[in-house]
C-alpha cells in the first residue's frame, strides 16, 4: 500500500493501479413525482425498488427510523441484480441505528454517509465502530481543520458538494448533487475519478425531479473518462 495526502493534508492509503468503480444513483427511489415519468402508471408500489435497482447503478438510501431493520437489507439483496450497491444514509442523531441491524449483506451494501450539522464527541465512538463493518463519508455542513483531522485519523472521509465548491476527501469519497448542470456535473465527475479511493467513490443525485436525468448522464460521462 502506499500513502498519499492530498491537497487539504488528508491522509489516506492506496493500492497501486486501484481504481474503484465510481457509483452513481439518485437519493431514495420513493418519490410520487416519478410516477408517471420514471416509474409506469401501473407498476406497484413494492416493485419500485426492483425497477430502479435494474436502471441505476447504486442508491442513496435513506434509513428511515423506526421503520428500517435489518429485514430490509435480506429484501434488497434478493431483489438487486449482482452489480447493485446500496449506499446508506443515516443522521448523525439515529447514528447508533445502522450498528443495532446487525450483519450488512456485502458487497451490496457499499458503505454509509452519515449527516451531521458539525463533528462532536457523541459521534466519534459510534463512527469508529462503524467503520470497522462499512466505508464511512461524513456530510458535514460545518468543515473544521480539526474535525477533518479527527476523521481522517478514523480513516473517515469527508462528503463532498460540488455546487458549494467542497471537494471530496477519504478514502470512501461521496459527493451529493441537487440541481445541476452539465459544467458543474463534467467537474464532479472528473474530480471523483481523479481522487484516490481505495475503498469506493459515489456520485448521488438528491432533486427528485432531475435526479434521474443526471444519473443517466453522469453514468455517460464516466463511462467516457474512466
């Protein structure tokens, strides 16, 4: 393995000649503004996931308490073609959620973001545990030397959000995108395939109405650069 810090002193471990497949889905798959549009009129609601599963690389999926549990993830694994990765997101409160389901079917299950406001102390010993089952990114809406410091010592990447100019970092890197266009949409995925990440990279669209359009041409894209 070899070492590297990028520019921002991240520290992070590679394999030489790795290259990750770069993910790209949208955020949830349960939205009523796809039907119709993405979804046929007539398709059921519990065939949704099915259907999305075979159009799209990978998910974003909302863990949803109390209703999530680890009856979910049998569900998905059953459902989900081979290829299919599922990326979990969870809030930095309901963190301890995603250790109480238990066994995650991998490689299905590729990793977890976890949303929080700011990095504090309630968090770190929840995350250092998870991150000994799944790779882990941290969507931080407030960015600190020192809380960037403390998950890359975890070995804890850091979500990136191109629209905001957050670039990003670890050695599982995820980036979440809303509205888009087809400049800042080149830029993301240029970045993802250029970062170094030994344990996945993402790319997750979060706008229900045009998430899918930008799945489609992200996937082009990266087909085309890769």
């Amino acid at each position: 393995m070899m070492a590297h810090r990028d520019r921002r002193g991240y520290h992070v471990e590679m394999a030489p000649h790795e290259s990750p497949r770069l993910l790209v889905g949208a955020r949830d798959y349960r939205h009523a503004s796809w039907r119709p549009g993405f979804y046929p009129r007539d398709l059921p609601p519990e065939w949704r996931f099915v259907f999305y599963s075979h159009r799209a690389p990978a998910i974003l999926m909302p863990m949803r308490a109390p209703a999530f549990g680890g009856e979910d993830l049998v569900l998905w694994e059953q459902e989900a073609p081979p290829e299919f990765r599922i990326v979990l997101e969870v809030s930095g409160a309901n963190l301890d959620r995603v250790l109480s389901v238990g066994p995650v079917p991998q490689p299905l299950i590729a990793g977890c973001v976890v949303r929080a406001p700011r990095l504090t102390r309630a968090h770190i010993g929840s995350l250092a545990a998870l991150t000994q089952t799944l790779p882990v990114a941290v969507d931080l809406r407030v960015h600190t030397p020192a809380s960037i410091g403390e998950l890359s010592a975890l070995g804890i990447g850091v979500c990136g959000r191109p629209a905001e100019g957050l670039v990003p970092i670890g050695p599982f890197v995820v980036s979440l995108m809303g509205a888009a266009d087809r400049r800042l949409l080149g830029r993301a995925v240029q970045e993802l395939l250029r970062v170094p990440a030994p344990r996945g990279s993402a790319l997750f669209f979060h706008e229900p109405r045009t998430a899918m359009k930008w799945v489609e041409e992200a996937q082009l894209l990266a087909g085309m650069l890769a």
